[in-house]
C-alpha cells in the first residue's frame, strides 16, 4: 500500500514489465463502474437522458472487464512467480474475491443498466455466462482464501483489514443477482432450484462474513488504526451489509410462483425483518468510515487504488435501501437511496480521475518497491499490489 501526493510524479515504465505489478485488486474499479449504473437504473425515478448514462457506465465497466482479463492473462503467462506471489501474499490474496464480484457485476448491469443497450436476449446470454464464471470463481475463493490464510499465510489478528471479507462476499454478490435470471428459466425446478440457491449463497457468506467481522472490529477499537491508504477499506464492511439486503429484496421479489407458499410470502416478511435493523448498521458503519477517512485525509492520505472501496459497497447500499422501498413502501428508503447514490457517483469520480491520473503518470504500474521491516501507524505497505 501506498499514499500518492499529488501531483503524481511521471514514472517510466518498462514494456515489458507495464502488467507485472497488474494484482487481482484492480477489478474493484470494474466492480465500482458497473454499480454506478446498476444502482442509478434502480432509483425511484429519473429521466431517459440519465438511463442513457447509467447504460453508458456499464458499457464502460464491460470494456474494463475484458481489458483487465486479458491484461491479467498476460500477467499469468509472462509473470507467472509474481502471480503466485500474490496468492501467498496475504494482503493480496483476498483481492481475488475482486474477480469473481466484477464478473457478477457486469453480468447482473447487463439485465439491468445495459438491457436497452444490448437488447434483452444478448442480456440474458451475457448475464447467465458471467455469472455461472462469477459464482464459480466466488465460490472456489470463499473457500481457497480463508485455506490459504489458514495454512500458508502468517497473519495475526491484529493484522486484520476489511479486505479479509472480500473472498467472503463474493457469494452474496452471486446471491443478489442470481434472482435476476429466476424469470428467464423454465417454470418449475429450475427456477425454484436457482432461487434456494441464490438463499443459501445469502447464508453461506452470511455466515462466514459474521465469523470474520468481529476480528475486523476488534483490530480497529483494540489496535493502532489502518494504514492511511488502507483506511478507505473500511467502506469494505458496508458490501455485505448492503448486498445482503439486497439479495433478500431480489429473491423475495421473484418467490411468489417459484416457491411454494407460504414460504413465498415468509421471504417478503424476512427480507424487511432482515435489512431494516441491517441498514441501520450499514449507516451507523458508513458514519464511522467517514470519520477515519476524514482523519486519514488531514493526516496526508493521498490517492491509492483502495479508494475504490468507497464505490461498489455504497452502491450496495443504494441497492440494498430500493429493496426496502419497494417492500415497505416507505419514502424515506427512497430518499435515503437518492442520497447514497449521490455519495456513490462524487467517490466514483474521485477513485476514476486518481486512477486516469496515476496510468498516465505511471506511478500505479511501477515495479513494487521493497516494503519495510516494520510499518508504523500512518504509512501503509510501499507498493504491494493491494495498495497500488
């Protein structure tokens, strides 16, 4: 990890070594593009002009997605030791959940922000491949990461970051867009089978995210903070408090006539029992991070790619307060959803314009720099792939 002043210094960058330092956490900015228009399309109301837009910034996550595989492809090929470096790194590791979430979340934008795009049939192809590959990929880290973390990585709970529930939230991610392809399946099994999934999804990252949370907590109250560049993960806890309510929203939408009742009726009454008091969490949470970020800041924070945390989990919470509008019909949901969408689109452009700003300098593909011996509480690694 790193902070960056600005303006950001031109660093030239070798050919042959412009993807090397290329780790799994650069899908966030995919993750956090493609929101941006899956949240918009989902607000209580706006005009064809902003549907032109929301479409546009799927569009652009789409692109981003299939320039980031095929850059970490040639990552793979060419620098395969730094690769599996990064999966014994475990600062990095977890980012791989990072991939699995970006899959999903331009699949899910597809049937959603770009549908009048691509039209509804090219939609759907396009939702059901990347999240079968999404889920696949989500389910295999929410396993693998935790095994490696067990067995191969040397961790202490006072190193415990936000980052840990990256692998974890995966699922729920899968879980909250699952539902979207329910209509499009033959009636029956099939479409019930997809939705109990898309459930046990919800309780197996439920579950998990519970187990990791309070390690997390634990570090931040009984510990130094974050390192200034790691101090935007805190934005972290926000994704599966918000994509769980907007998971519970998604599968009690299309229940009726998949399952059988009463249990059609019973996920309505679960999916506001459930994402009240959780979005009550989410914003006593969103307050907290805010006041870290606010002191990282005056203590010299500077732009890093973590600043990609403050997109796709708030965008979560867009999601996440339309699922308890349409469910209680209460207009403070709506309100509260138009508000965090603002929040959503300022960080969106804070995260985009350092981001274009480091390519060009070429400060963020640098060759990493040796980290040092010990860390002390205001800097944050040099240069690991998490941080960059």
């Amino acid at each position: 990890m790193v902070t960056v002043a600005h303006p950001l210094p031109t660093v030239s960058v070798p050919r042959a070594s412009r993807v090397r330092g290329l780790g799994p956490n650069w899908y966030a900015s995919v993750m956090g593009t493609a929101i941006l228009g899956s949240a918009g399309v989902a607000l209580p109301a706006h005009s064809a002009a902003l549907r032109e837009v929301f479409a546009g910034a799927w569009a652009l996550s789409l692109i981003m997605l299939v320039a980031l595989l095929a850059a970490r492809t040639v990552h793979w090929t060419r620098h395969g030791d730094q690769a599996r470096a990064h999966l014994l790194d475990p600062a990095v590791a977890p980012f791989y959940g990072c991939l699995s979430m970006a899959l999903l979340a331009v699949g899910g934008g597809a049937l959603t922000a770009g549908r009048d795009l691509i039209g509804t049939g090219t939609a759907v192809v396009l939702d059901a491949v990347l999240f079968t590959a999404g889920t696949a990929v989500g389910l295999a880290a929410a396993v693998a990461v935790p095994y490696l973390m067990a067995v191969r990585h040397r961790v202490e709970p006072a190193q415990a970051t936000p980052v840990w529930l990256l692998p974890l939230v995966a699922p729920m991610v899968s879980a909250a867009l699952g539902p979207l392809l329910v209509p499009y399946l033959p009636a029956g099994q099939p479409r019930e089978t997809l939705l109990l999934a898309c459930l046990a999804m919800f309780g197996l990252s439920l579950l998990a995210t519970l187990l990791m949370l309070p390690l997390v907590f634990a570090r931040l109250i009984s510990s130094t903070p974050l390192p200034l560049a790691l101090t935007p993960t805190l934005f972290l806890v926000l994704g599966p408090l918000g994509q769980s309510t907007t998971a519970l929203g998604k599968i009690a939408d299309v229940a009726p006539g998949v399952v059988p009742a009463p249990y059609d009726r019973g996920l309505g009454v679960f999916a506001v029992l459930y994402g009240v008091p959780v979005m009550g969490f989410a914003m006593m949470w969103l307050a907290l991070a805010t006041a870290h970020v606010v002191r990282a800041r005056r203590q010299g924070m500077g732009f890093a790619m973590t600043w990609w945390a403050f997109t796709f989990p708030v965008g979560t919470c867009v999601t996440g307060a339309m699922a308890l509008a349409r469910h209680t019909g209460l207009a403070v949901y709506d309100g509260l959803a138009v508000g965090l969408y603002a929040v959503l689109a300022a960080a969106w452009l804070a995260a985009a314009a350092g981001t274009v700003r480091g390519l060009l300098s070429g400060e963020l593909l640098a060759a990493p720099r040796s980290a040092p011996v010990a860390l002390s509480a205001g800097t944050g690694r040099t240069r690991s792939g998490a941080g960059r």
